[in-house]
C-alpha cells in the first residue's frame, strides 16, 4: 500500500492527514497565520503559553497544526515535535530587522535538529508583516538570513511574505506545502 498511497491522495480516494510544526520568534505572528487558516477564527490572540494543536481541513488534507510558543523559556519544546512533524513552517517578523539575529539563531537550531536533518522535512518560512511599510521583502529577508547556504540543497524550502493580518501570501504558502507533502 506505501506505494500506492500518494496515487490514491491524488485521486482524491484518500485523504493526506498531516502533521505540520509552526515555530519561529515569539511575537513573528505564528498564531495569527494559524488562526487565518482555521474556519472559525478566533477574535482574540494572545502569545502562546506551550504550544496550541489545532486541527482543520486544507484542501484535500486534514491537518494537525502545532503552534508552538516563541518565548526562550518554551524554545526547548519544540524539539518534542519534530519527529511526527512532516513539514516545518518558520515564520519570521519581516518588519523588524532587529529580530532577524534571533530568527538566524532559531532557525539554525531548527535545521540542525537530528529529524529535521534526517527526515529533510520541507521547510516554508514565512517572512511575515508585509502589511507594514518596514518589512523586508522575501527575497530580502532569504538574502540577510542567508538561507541557502543554510538550509540543505536536497531539502525543499521556499521564503514567501505574507500577512497574517491581511491573510495575503499564506493560501500560497500553503499550497506550495500541500503539493510537496503530497509527495
Ligand atoms: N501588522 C501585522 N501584525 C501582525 C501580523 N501577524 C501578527 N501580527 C501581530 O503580531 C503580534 C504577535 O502575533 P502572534 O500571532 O501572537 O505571534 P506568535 O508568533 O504566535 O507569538 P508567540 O505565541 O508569543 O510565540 C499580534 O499583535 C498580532 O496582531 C501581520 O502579518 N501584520
Ligand atoms: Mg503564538
């Protein structure tokens, strides 16, 4: 059946349930890209205590989206995920250049991670706040954070702006993972 499951996805006979990891700076506007996506999106967001699990349909996809806390104190939380993750989505404050070192940091440790490194799991990285006049654009932020030589040439990445306020940019993000989870 394992070779016979990615025809069966794309005929819609089957249905791709997946785990994807969401990490990336406290405040870079993960819980708000998540909430974006979800049908019932909450009035109120508030910094992450933890981690949050959401489950929701894309696509053709159930997914079980784990948000986790950005916060230092949390930061070794995330290592508990990366095995069941099948995708890594990393979401940066394009706004503010001075989290950048931080997020080269966090995102180091993310790539480095043994199952991030085994598994090659896609990575789409978010540089998130476009809305805002100051926000670096995606090729700006994939150049100061120097991501290609960061991340591993066999590994599937891709940077795109988004806005969690606006929603822009995230359906896009999203399809591009859909496409390569159903790999
Ligand atoms: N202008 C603008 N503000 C945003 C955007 N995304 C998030 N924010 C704001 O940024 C702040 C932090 O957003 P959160 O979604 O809580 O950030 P987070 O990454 O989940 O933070 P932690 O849970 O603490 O790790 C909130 O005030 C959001 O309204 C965006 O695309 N544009
Ligand atoms: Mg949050």
């Amino acid at each position: 059946m394992g070779f016979l499951k990615p025809f069966c996805i794309k005929l819609g006979l089957k249905k791709l349930k997946v785990s994807v990891l969401v990490v990336g700076c406290a405040g870079s506007g993960k819980t708000t890209i998540v909430n974006s996506l979800k049908p019932d999106k909450e009035e109120e967001i508030v910094p992450t205590v933890g981690f949050s699990i959401e489950r929701f349909k894309f696509k053709k996809s159930k997914l079980t989206v784990i948000d986790m806390s950005g916060q230092a104190k949390y930061r070794k939380l995330w290592d508990c995920y990366y095995e069941d993750a099948k995708a890594v989505v990393f979401v940066i404050d394009a706004a503010d250049e001075g989290s950048f070192p931080e997020a080269a940091t966090a995102l180091d440790e993310v790539l480095s991670h043994p199952h991030v490194k085994a598994k090659r799991l896609p990575l789409l990285v978010f540089a998130n706040k476009k809305d805002l006049a100051k926000a670096l654009s995606a090729e700006e932020v994939t150049r100061d954070l120097d991501l290609s030589k960061k991340v591993d040439l066999k590994q599937t990445w891709q940077v795109i702006g988004s806005s969690g306020v606006s929603g822009e940019g995230i359906e896009n993000g999203m399809k591009w993972l859909y496409e390569k989870l159903q790999r």
